[in-house]
C-alpha cells in the first residue's frame, strides 16, 4: 500500500527504546521520508498489555467519526530482559498489523479485560539495571486470578456455561507458562 493511504500508526509495548521519545517518533521516519507526515497514534506502554491496548484504540479509529478512510499500523513490541534467574524467560519480539476495514480477523465485541495494580513484575524508571523486578509466582498467581476473573465475566456477558462451547478460537497471552514449573527454584 502506498505511504499516504496510512492514517494512524500506534505502537504497544512493554519498555520504551531509550525513555526519551516514544518508538511512534522512530517510525515516522519511515513515513516522513515519504511525505507522510499525518498520523495519527502513540505509545501504548503497558507491560503486555500495550499491544493489546494499541489494537483496540486503531480498530476504535476506524469506527468513529474521525476515521478518514486510511488505514492503520499497529506495531506490538515486547522486550523482556530478566535477571540470571529467569533467563528463560528472557525475549524479544515484534510483530506489526495492517488494520483495514472487512478485515478477515473480527474481534468479539464483547470481552473481558482484569487488571490490577500490583508488583508482581515491574521496571521502574530511575533503575539503573537493566532487568525487571519480578516475582515469578506472584505473577503466575496474578495471572491465574485474572483469567479466571475474565472467564467469568465474559461467560455472563455472552449467558453461557462454558466459554469453549461459545467460541470457535480463543486466544491466550501467557508469558509465565514456565515459572509454574520453576516457582520452587
């Protein structure tokens, strides 16, 4: 697709590049080198969340009012660098999504979402270190409450049982899959 047909590039995320300017700005220039300096969009930093969150706001773009017909970018990037410990867990990845209207993917408008202010994994600003704080069991245990917290309000919301009988595909963030096996260590 041509450079000027994108409307809105928005980035989630887990850290930002270097703290000082967002990972948007670094992708404009790729747009502003041709001429395509009318974007909406921004970082969504937010642990894992971020991609999640900047999914969802372009979709919310292209059904409003303000949405002028371009399409949107969403870059969902996750950077996690653990201490020895958790080497295993220890990752990067990115992966960007063209947003277009009749898409093949829907997403189901209802859903659940269950968050928490807690300290089960974090990354303060003026840490010198390069690695998160994590508890790796309190985050499994977070997210087991959380999931099972969205699986009940999400069964009301759609007035079934089991969620597997409602749905064709689910699909599941899970990071902490191998800390259940190594809470003990």
């Amino acid at each position: 697709i041509p450079y000027d047909a994108v409307g809105r590039l928005e980035v989630g995320t887990e850290s930002c590049v270097d703290r000082s300017k967002s990972i948007k700005t670094f992708l404009l220039r790729h747009f502003e080198a041709h001429g395509n300096t009318s974007k909406e969009g921004v970082d969504n930093t937010n642990a894992c969340y971020g991609g999640t969150a900047a999914l969802f706001n372009s979709i919310a773009w292209m059904q409003s009012e303000a949405w002028d017909g371009r399409y949107a970018i969403v870059v969902a990037s996750d950077i996690a660098s653990y201490t020895p410990r958790f080497h295993f867990s220890s990752a990067a990845a990115a992966v960007a999504m063209l947003i277009t209207p009749n898409a093949r993917v829907v997403l189901e408008p209802k859903r659940a979402t269950s968050m928490r202010d807690t300290y089960d994994f974090h990354k303060p600003v003026a840490d010198v270190q390069p690695f998160a704080h994590l508890d790796g069991p309190y985050s499994v245990q977070c997210y087991l409450e959380g999931f099972k917290h969205c699986s009940n309000i999400l069964r009301d919301k759609l007035g079934v049982d089991k969620l597997t009988e409602a749905m064709d595909y689910m699909v599941f963030h899970s990071p902490n899959t191998c800390l259940l096996y190594t809470s003990d260590a």
